[in-house]
C-alpha cells in the first residue's frame, strides 16, 4: 500500500519531465542537414514529418521503501525550415516546429565541401526556443546546441551523417512578480542519410538521441526523487533545391 501511495507522488514529476521533454526535444536543424554546405547563392526548403518523444523515469524513496515510474511516449510533429547558402562554406538556416519552437542555426564547413569529395566535416551552432505569456505571467525555454557534422559519401546520389553534440537548455518562468530558472545540459547524436533523386528533390531519414545529463534532485511531500530522461527524435526530411 505504502509503495502504491509513493508511486502516485511520483506521477506528478513524471509528467512534467514529459511535457519539458517533447518540447525541447523537436528536431533540430542540424538533423536535417549534411557538412556539405548547398553552395552560394543556392536556396534550399527542408518539410519534414516525424516525431519526438522521451523515453524516462522517475525514482523516489521514503520510509525505508522505494518506488520507480516511467515509459516513452512518442507524439507527431512537422518541422519547416528554409537554409540559403551565404558563401561557399556557409550556410544560415531558419525553422519552425510544429509545437512553436523557432530555430536558427549557422552551418560552417571546414573539409570536403566539393561534390566529388568523400568526407566532409562542419560545425552547426543552433538556437532556438518558445516563449509564451499572457499579462505578467509568462514561461518558455531558450534552447541552444554545437552539433559537429561529418558525412561520409561513397558517390554522387548518397551521403551519411553522423552528428555528435552538445545541447543546453534554459528554462524560465515569471508570475507575480516571482521568477524561477533552470539549466539543463545534454549529450547526444544524430544520424541521417542524404538520398539525392536529382538537382533539385533530396530525400533525408533522420533520427537523434540526447540524454539528460543533470535531472535536478527534488522532493515532494517527504519523498526524496531522481530522475533519468532521454530526448528521441526521427523524421523524413524532404528538401527542396533552387
């Protein structure tokens, strides 16, 4: 009985980290991109259909007894994102997901831009976020990210990307006068593979994984909790060049 009562205290936690989660997990414009910039000049606009979810658990422990809760839930998103090649090696990309998180992202390319070159190897610091208030009560998250993109392509028609990074995300809110805030930090990857159909449709399946590196300790009517998450995401971006 005792152990059924403290799972119940842990519902409440549980579902807010869900909530956070599948808002800072949308997916990312380094997701839907290679290390190979599109060329100056060039225009690109990525729809990419898919979705993201969080995979998690929460424990707590009071009286001698402890009690775990979790799962994974996955839900639909769209992103929308429009990238224009601003030199040979630079490319600027905007987005938009479907739960109203803006990104804007930089990519800059250091090795194998050329078409005929096999490897290649970028940078794409990104940044983003959601803001929502009415009156003086407001709340939102500013999320920021230094993927580092290397690709692998055997010929002219396929290219793989493997996309290792860094995630923070700062969360804050305000009502009354009264303010709170919070960092979070994570770890994770992403991978695509680029299938090019001509000049000017691409084709790109994309999923990625980010893990919570500092779920913060809380308590909750005597029950001291941890917790464990990770951020998933997947798609199938379609892009279009001209």
């Amino acid at each position: 009985m005792f152990i059924s009562a403290l799972t119940r205290k842990l519902a409440p936690p549980a579902l807010a980290a869900v909530s956070a989660f599948l808002l800072t997990g949308c997916p990312s414009m380094p997701m839907m991109t290679t290390a190979k910039t599109i060329g100056d000049g060039k225009n690109q606009v990525t729809i990419s259909p898919g979705v993201v979810g969080f995979s998690g658990g929460v424990f707590g422990a009071a009286a001698g007894a402890s009690a775990s809760t979790g799962g994974t839930i996955l839900v639909p998103d769209l992103m929308l994102a429009y990238r224009r090649g601003i030199g040979d090696s630079f490319d600027l990309g905007i987005g938009l997901s479907g739960f109203g998180k803006f990104s804007l992202d930089g990519k800059v390319n250091f090795l194998g831009n050329g078409k005929s070159d096999k490897f290649a190897l970028a940078i794409d610091p990104t940044f983003g976020g959601v803001i929502l208030g009415v009156g003086s009560i407001g709340a939102g998250y500013l999320d920021y990210g230094l993927p580092i993109l290397l690709d692998l392509a055997p010929n002219d028609w396929f290219r793989a990307t493997l996309a290792p990074r860094y995630r923070g995300n700062f969360f804050f809110a305000a009502a009354q006068g009264e303010t709170d805030s919070r960092v979070t930090h994570y770890l994770g990857s992403g991978l695509g593979a680029e299938f090019t159909l001509n000049d000017t449709v691409q084709l790109q399946p994309h999923a990625a994984f980010d893990v919570l590196l500092n779920p913060p300790p809380t308590r909750r009517d005597g029950v001291e909790m941890s917790s464990s998450a990770v951020a998933l995401t997947g798609g199938l971006a379609v892009k279009l060049n001209f």
